[in-house]
C-alpha cells in the first residue's frame, strides 16, 4: 500500500508493515545518549533488575516504531506533522535480537473544517515482537494534504 494523499486512509483499515531487528549495541547507544538507565545500560547490571536483562529504552522503543512509520506509512508529500501522541503504553520489553513490526489501524478520519486542503487521521500504532506481542502501542493524530492540494 503506498499512502499519497488523506484519501488513502481509509477508517476501519488496519495494516501491517516492517521489520526491525533490534541489537544490544543498538539499545545501549540509545541509552547512553538519551536514557541512561542502568538497565539499558549495562547487560550484566540488568540481569540482577526486575527485568531480568538488557532491555530498550521505551522512547527508543517508539523511536524505532517511528521509522517504520515514515517508511511505510506516511504519505511522504502529503505529511503535515502531528499535532500529538496519546496513550503511550510500554507493555513488553524489548531485548536485543527481537524483531518489531508495525500494526497500524485506521480509527477515524475528517476533512479539517478551519483548512479544507487539509484532513485528520487518528490511528492506533502498535509495535509487535516476533511473537506477534504487542510491546508498545499509542494512539496517534497525522494532518495530511488531501489529493487535489497537492
């Protein structure tokens, strides 16, 4: 499916996309320079935490969720940001070797009544393991160009 415009999100729709393996040295650069954590940090350290391992940072957890979604699923030259995310939820850690994919579902869409070249798509985003585990999911706003602006 290639997203070009607001009209190709269809409500009701949900679709699947991607595939991340995820690495330890992945997970513990991200957490030295943003989440610097010890059980994100440092594998042995990790073990002796509740978590029982080396597990990803949740931001980078969505970080990685995130450019899955620009590769499949917004509409590149139709994008107008996102005003927010709602309901950020980490369920399931994600450990080195796992491998995400993205399930999106298309909840409701509308034509913008201030911008009329403009339409809302809420989604739910969630990011599986190799599991098919829902390991994170949130709920997302997107502005997007309808076909005849663009």
């Amino acid at each position: 499916m290639l997203f070009e415009s607001f009209e190709d999100y269809v409500p009701g729709v949900c679709h699947e996309f991607g595939s991340y393996r995820v690495s330890e040295d992945e997970i513990v650069n991200f957490a030295t320079n943003y989440d610097p954590q010890l059980f994100h940090l440092d594998k042995e350290a990790a073990k002796k935490h509740a978590f029982g391992g080396l597990i990803a940072s949740g931001w980078h957890t969505c970080s990685m969720i995130m450019r899955m979604m620009t590769e499949h699923f917004i509409a590149p030259a139709a994008s107008l940001g996102s005003p927010g995310v709602d309901e950020v939820r980490w369920l399931i850690p994600v450990r080195p070797g796992d491998t995400l994919r993205l399930r999106v579902s298309i909840l409701s869409t509308r034509l913008s009544v201030s911008k009329p070249d403009r339409g809302i798509v809420n989604s739910l985003i969630e990011g599986l393991n190799q599991n098919l585990e829902v390991v994170v999911s949130m709920k997302t706003t997107g502005l997007f160009l309808v076909k005849k602006c663009l």
